[in-house]
C-alpha cells in the first residue's frame, strides 16, 4: 500500500511541485490551501505525513499543528518555512512537528525528509507492544492499585455525561491525563481537547488565550485570534490550576458557562459555543473561597463530579509498572536498550516519598535511559536522597495541620532539590519538572524559595 502525505500551503505552484514530485516516488498525495482545510479533512483522512506551511491565511501553520497534536498525537509533521528562526524551530519542536524543510524547496532533500520522517514514525510505533501502544497519546492510566482502578471507574462513570469535573490533585499527579482520558471516552471524543494552564498565562493575555480576540484588539493584535473556548467547541476545554485564575477573569469564566457564548475581545459580535469544561487544582477550594480568592458561585458550577487523584506516596504499589512503562517508552524514544532496576532498587522507591508524584518519577526515569551507561541500576543511579528512616526525612517527621501545607512542604522539597540538581539553573529545573518557566517562579514565590534568572 502506497504511503500517504498531506500537503497544506496557501502557494499553488508549492502545492503542485510537491505533488507531482512525491507521486513519483510511489506517494498518495492530497493538498490543501488552509489550516482549516485541513483539520476538516483529518476528520475523515490518516496520513502517513503532513506537509505544513507556517504562513497560512486564517489559523496559521503553528496554531494549526497545535490543533493537530492535540487532536492526533501520533501524526507525522514535518512544517514548511519561508521565514524560518531558531525560535520557531523550537516552538514547532516542543509543539511536535519532527522536521522543517525552508523555501525555496530543495525537492530532493525534501523526498528525503518525508520519508525519513515516516520511516521514523513507523519504526516507534511498530517497537511498542500493541497492549503499549496508546502510550504514545498519553492517556494510559498505569496502576492496579485499588485507588487507581477506583479512578478508572469514575472515569467510565463520568465520561459519556456532559457534567463538569473538577479533579483535585497534588502537582505531578497527572491531572490532565485523567481530562484527557475523560475527553477520550466521552461522546465528544471526535472533537477537540484544549487544555491551558491558568497559572501559567500573563494576567494581561489570558482573556484573550480563552476568548480570542480580533484584529486590532490592542497593541501588537495584527490578525484575528480563535480562543481556546471557541477551538473546543463541540469537545472539552481542560483548565489546569483553575484556583490561580483572577477574581476578574472568574466572574467572566461563569458567565460563559452559564450562557455557553462570548464576545472575543474587540468585538460586539457575540460567538455560541458547546464546550464541556473540565478544571483541576491543586488547592483546596474551599479555603480559598473562605480567603475570598475564589468565587463560591463557579465553584459550584465546576464542582458537579469531583475527582480526587492520589500522590504517589498513597499507592507505592503501582511503582513498579510505571517503572517498566517509562523504561520502554523512553528506551525506545532514545534508541536505548530497556533498563534492568535491580530489586532493592524497586524497593528504595516504593520506600521514597515522591513529593514530585508520577511527573518526578518520570523525570528520574528519563535521565537514567539516557544518562546513565550502565544495564543494571542500583539505588545510587537514581540520585535520591538514602532513606534511613521517618525521622530523617524534615517532611515526613514534620507533624502538619492540613493538607495543603504537607503539599506545599513536598513541593518546596522537590523543588529545591530539583534546583540543586541544575545548579540553580531557572530554565533547566522547570525543563526538567516538565512545566513553564513562569509557573515555576510563581510557585518558588509561594513557597518562599529564592532565586534569580537565567
């Protein structure tokens, strides 16, 4: 069967050449001029490859592979760039295009690139066992533990309903993992998941990440923008760290939850949309509704199903299985052979309080695939502090009020041992944690940890 490429560019004659060029390698090939064309046409198409140009009318090439990765993680995206930067080589690599190829198109390197690309592709799917292969999108819930085969029946529970969820849950736990599980088993499956970070977005720019906005809004608004609500309309919008959102941006989040329409900023012209929300935090709501931080109306309008995920350190049973998960995914990505974790190995993290939960588990993971030379792996390669007893550990013999400051006090421990690691390196610790450089200010300013940037 003759692979498949996609070609999305707004130029006929790059459409045409790249057309004609790759069906005389053996290639199926269709093209389009828009994003929207695009994302109309996956509803329908797989491809073995997509051919994306960055400057399109409409939603643009960035926006639109985000969409795609968001919608379908597994596709094979090489962007096509008139005006290529270093920094939109970053961004599209960390939104998930594998290749660039720049204008003018050397066509042979390009027939290169394509297959090279789904040669790539084909080689990674076909490595993982077919029980791991969802692994790829992300939404593999690991576990056998009681609570966690407790979770996955709330979300079979939940899923096919229209009710809001708010899931409740530690940094690390893997909150928008179960948002995404819960999209993915819901009526709603063929439309899109959006997920924002509240925490993460400027004051200033989050009204216009939700809603959009239209051209000439303010200052530097050269184009209309589709907000996040409107991008998933007809599927789920995940808000993490809702309990981070301002007063202000609460009472205009209810509104549209309550009338399901906006207005983008600029514009009088109101947009209707059919949009499930799914929030999480990782504070206690009801704390900060008594401080006067969170509206006691949205709470109650997001609170229909709440979800309580557990920390690590509450079900140490599952370590072992998402030991052997991360080991093949990460061996594989990198082109490792799977680790051996020695058995007292397996029992030194089951003993280890985790306070970076699943996340750090995986970071921790990550870094030994690929850093560390040997097969078999001791207690000393996974660069944790030796646990001798409760005693020892300032957090664990620490007698707390609540739960909210055994959290913070978990989360402050990582985090500084997490610096200490990239030597006060800003950037790296929050690459390393797997979140947004900003985030990680803001939480090191709660949390009263110093430090300056890099």
């Amino acid at each position: 069967m003759s692979k498949t490429v996609l070609v999305v560019d707004d130029e006929r004659g790059i459409r045409q050449s790249l057309k004609g060029i790759l069906e005389d390698e053996g290639f199926d090939v269709e093209s389009v001029a828009t994003g929207e064309e695009c994302l109309k046409l996956l509803e329908t198409h797989t491809y073995n490859c997509i051919l994306l140009d960055i400057w399109l009318p409409g939603i643009d090439g960035m926006e639109t592979l985000e969409r795609i990765k968001l919608k379908y993680p597994t596709s094979t995206i090489i962007m096509i760039s008139g005006h290529g930067t270093i920094e939109t080589a970053v961004r599209a690599t960390k939104l998930g295009a594998v290749d660039f190829v720049e204008k003018p198109l050397k066509l042979e390197k390009t027939i290169q690139t394509v297959k090279t690309a789904i040669a790539q592709a084909e080689k990674e799917l076909g490595n993982f066992p077919p029980a791991t292969t969802s692994s790829l999108t992300g939404l593999e819930i690991i576990g056998e533990s009681a609570p966690m085969r407790a979770l996955r029946q709330q979300i079979t529970v939940a899923a096919p309903t229209n009710g809001r969820v708010l899931i409740y849950g530690e940094t690390g736990t893997g909150k928008e993992l179960v948002a995404n599980a819960l999209h993915q088993q819901s009526l709603r499956s063929k439309g899109a998941f959006i997920a924002m970070n509240c925490s993460a977005v400027p004051e200033e720019l989050i009204e216009s990440e939700l809603f959009g906005h239209v051209k000439g809004a303010f200052t530097g608004a050269s184009q209309n923008k589709q907000g996040k609500f409107e991008m998933a309309s007809g599927g789920t919008l995940f808000l993490d760290e809702v309990g981070d959102m301002s007063l202000k941006m609460q009472a205009k989040m209810l509104r549209v939850l309550e009338e399901q329409r906006f207005e983008p900023l600029g514009s009088s012209v109101p947009v209707a949309v059919d949009v499930r929300v799914i929030a999480a935090t990782n504070k206690r709501l009801y704390e900060e509704m008594e401080k006067g931080n969170f509206r006691a109306d949205l709470f109650y309008r997001l609170n229909v199903i709440p979800f309580q995920i557990p920390p690590l350190r509450e079900h140490p049973e599952d370590i072992a299985a998402l030991v052997d998960h991360f080991n093949r995914h990460y061996s594989i990505q990198n082109g490792r052979e799977n680790k051996q974790f020695m058995q007292e190995t397996i029992d030194f993290m089951q003993e280890y309080s985790w306070p970076g939960n699943v996340r750090e588990l995986r970071s921790v993971i990550e870094r030994i695939v690929i850093m560390v030379p040997k097969q078999k792996i001791t207690v000393d390669d996974l660069q944790l502090p030796k646990i001798e007893s409760a005693s020892n550990n300032p957090v664990a013999s620490y007698n707390f009020d609540n739960y909210r400051e055994a959290s913070e006090a978990y989360e402050k421990e990582f985090i500084l041992r997490k610096l200490a690691e990239w030597q006060g390196n800003i950037t790296k610790t929050a690459e390393a944690m797997g979140i947004d450089r900003s985030h990680l200010y803001r939480r090191m300013k709660v949390l009263g940890i110093s430090g300056k940037q890099n």
